[in-house]
C-alpha cells in the first residue's frame, strides 16, 4: 500500500473520531441540562426572542467589561448554534461577575435559540436559567402581609431587576421550574414592577405620586384616580389610572404577590380573558383591578375607574355608571345597552371580559364612547356587567363560558 494513502486514512480517522466526541460531548451536555417541560412551542418564537432580548431593564449588556474578562473576548464565538450557546455558558461559571457581564452573555445566548430545534431550545433556555440563579433569585423570596414594610420596599427594587431580566427570557415557566427546587419551595412571583411603581416608554406608573410628577384629572368616590402620568422613566406624558391614595407601593406589591400565589393555587379566583385577569381586592367589591399575564408574569396591573352591575330585569331604571366629587352620570339600563351596541360596533376591543354565574354575564369597556360622545375625561376603564341575553350576539366574540370568580379576595 502507498505511504500516501496510509497517510490519507489516518488523517480520516482521526478528524471522525474527533467529530464523534465533539458530538458525544453536546449530548451529554444537554442530558445534565434537560428538564421535564410541558410547554407548548409558539408559533413566533424567533421574532420574541430576537426583538424583545435586545435590551434589558435596569442592566447595561452594552457596557464595556473589558476589566472584567480581559482573558476573555465578548465577540461572538464560531461554530453552530449550539456550540456558541455552550460557550456563553461556560463564560458565565462565576456567581461573581456583574450583573452586565452575565447579562451579555444571557443575551448572546437567546438570540441563538430560534436557531434551535424546538427541544434543544428549551434544554438550552433551562440552561440560561440555572446560570441567571443569582439574578433570579429575588423572584423566590416569599411575601406577605407580614413581612415588615422595609424589607417588602427592598425587595421592590431587587424583584423588578430580576423580573425585567426575566420577562425577555425565553420559556418563562421553564425556567422558574428549573429553579423552584433549588431556591424555595414556593412558586415564583414575577412582577414587572418598574413599569406598574413608576412607568416605562409603555405607560404605567399607578400609584399615586407627588403633584409634581402626576396631575389627577378624576378621582372616583372609590379612592380610584384617573390622571395625566409622568415621570423620569416615562419619555412623555400618558393617562393612567391610579390606585387609592392610601394605598403605597408596598402594600400593592403585597397585594400583587397573593394574588399571584392564590392564582395558582385557585384559578377560578379571578375572571380571565385571554390574557386579561379581574379581581376584587375586598370582600365590599369597593372596586376592582385588572391585570395583563404574560405566562406567569403579572406584566401591568391597575385598577378599574368605575364598575356597574346591569340588572336585566329592571332596565327601566337609572344606575350611576360614573361617580366623582365633580361629576355623576346616570343612565338607564336601555340606554346602557345602546350604547354597549354602539361601543361594540365601533371597536370589537371594548369588549373585555365574559363568564358564567348562573347566567352568562359580559362586560364591555364603554368609557371610549363616553369619551367621544358626551366629552367625559375618562379614556379607558369604565366597565358595565351585564347578561349577554341583554347584547346583540353578533356584536359578540365567539362565546367560551367561563366560570364566575370562587372568592371576593
């Protein structure tokens, strides 16, 4: 045989018994990684991931930590998806690295999982999570109306940085479940504080503020404002509903923890919709807030302006549907369900909520209407229950009975 060709045949083995243990190696990998997962893939992951994990709250992934790992270069490594992810990973094996630095490499990370297949992206997602312990730990810290109030304001500014990191986090629910065991035993509260406390680019911002930063256009007799919002973190001015004045952010952020935790335990706690959730704080159904859910995520929370029951039986008769110091308005339950009809027509959105109590109940967000109609300041959260037999069903969506929240609190 030619000394060539031996030449040639060792050098073939060679790179196939590399390629092998590279391969052997990734599996194992992703064998210690993965976790049982129940969730279901959507259908834009790669827009998510890519769009969302550009930037994080409260984190800079752009700053320069060259001081930091000056062994290590922040460029993007060669090689497949996979391999690159393994690599961030690697560089993040140091619980004492910055909050930016780890950050970086979590951004590095999910920007490649839409490059995956559905089940390595979700061993991978895991992996991100159990490297972000440290930063994800405030999530587990259990709170209640016992916890004494400066540890509650502390865990506030600690809870919204994890939760801001989180929320641009692929497989939420994933992640939590590869940490419950190891950090507590409860389930993870995530709250996106910074937005609800003191507003964002989105809005926000529902607590009431000193006069120089929130000017009150409405304050209902239930304590619920309604104002023009601005802050530091807010680039312009938005209206916003504000809870009670008597209320501080620690007790909402008490409030929102239980609430949360009731969640999982008592689903039909609440009325949902999509991803809309409505409670009552109070047994006296004072008045009620509404949250936005993202998975397990309370994305914003505020509370509800104004709040009417319709009885279908007496539609002759007059019902306050907006009550202020300055101002109430009355209407009779005829009146109410034109105007329903007409709010429907206009915007299919005003439609907020339905569910079963014994009689098939909706609610309808009329306050756009009365907004555009009768020149009432209230933008948004002017809502009226009423049975659906009472609505012309083709202004309806498409009608899922739910079932009527089991508690008041």
């Amino acid at each position: 045989m030619q000394p060539r060709f031996i030449i040639f045949l060792l050098l073939l083995n060679s790179v196939a018994i590399t390629d092998a243990a590279d391969n052997v190696a990734e599996i194992n990998w992703e064998a210690d990684e993965s976790l049982s997962d129940t969730d279901s893939d959507t259908s834009n992951d790669a827009a998510v991931y890519t769009s969302d994990m550009s930037a994080i709250a409260s984190f800079n992934p752009t700053a320069d930590l060259s001081p930091v790992r000056n062994k290590r270069s922040l460029q993007e490594p060669d090689g497949s998806p996979g391999k690159r992810i393994k690599h961030h990973l690697a560089d993040m094996d140091s619980d004492s690295d910055p909050d930016d630095y780890r950050v970086h490499q979590a951004v590095q990370c999910t920007k490649l999982l839409p490059k995956l297949t559905p089940k390595r992206r979700r061993v991978h997602a895991i992996a991100v999570g159990k490297k972000l312990k440290l930063n994800l730990e405030p999530l587990f810290r259990p709170i209640s109306s016992n916890t004494p109030m400066p540890v509650v304001r502390e865990s506030i500014h600690e809870h919204g940085r994890a939760s801001a990191l989180l929320s641009r986090t692929p497989n939420v629910r994933s992640v939590i479940s590869s940490l419950a065991d190891s950090v507590a035993s409860s389930p993870a509260c995530v709250i996106n504080t910074p937005h609800i406390f003191e507003g964002d680019e989105k809005g926000g911002c529902h607590v009431w503020q000193p006069e120089s930063i929130r000017n009150a256009i409405e304050e209902s007799t239930t304590g619920v404002g309604y104002g023009l919002a601005k802050s530091e973190t807010m680039p312009q001015e938005k209206k916003s509903s504000v809870f009670p004045r008597q209320l501080s952010d620690g007790e909402l952020f008490v409030l929102f923890n239980q609430k949360q935790q009731q969640m999982i335990s008592n689903p039909c706690c609440c009325i949902r919709w999509n991803n809309r959730v409505l409670f009552w704080p109070t047994e006296d159904h004072n008045y009620c807030i509404e949250m936005y859910m993202n998975d397990i995520q309370i994305k914003s929370a505020f509370p509800i302006f104004s709040f009417v029951t319709i009885d279908a039986t007496n539609l002759d008769a007059s019902v306050c549907i907006v009550n202020t110091q300055d101002c109430q308005l009355y209407k009779t339950g005829h009146e109410i369900v034109q105007i329903i009809h007409t709010s429907l027509k206009e915007n299919q959105d005003r439609f907020r909520y339905q569910f079963d109590n014994g009689e098939h109940q909706v609610i309808v967000d009329v306050a756009p209407y009365l907004h555009v109609h009768e020149q009432l300041l209230i933008e948004a959260g002017i809502y009226i229950q009423i049975p659906a037999s009472c609505v012309d069903q083709s202004l309806l969506p498409a009608l899922k009975r739910t079932p009527a929240p089991t508690t008041a609190d």
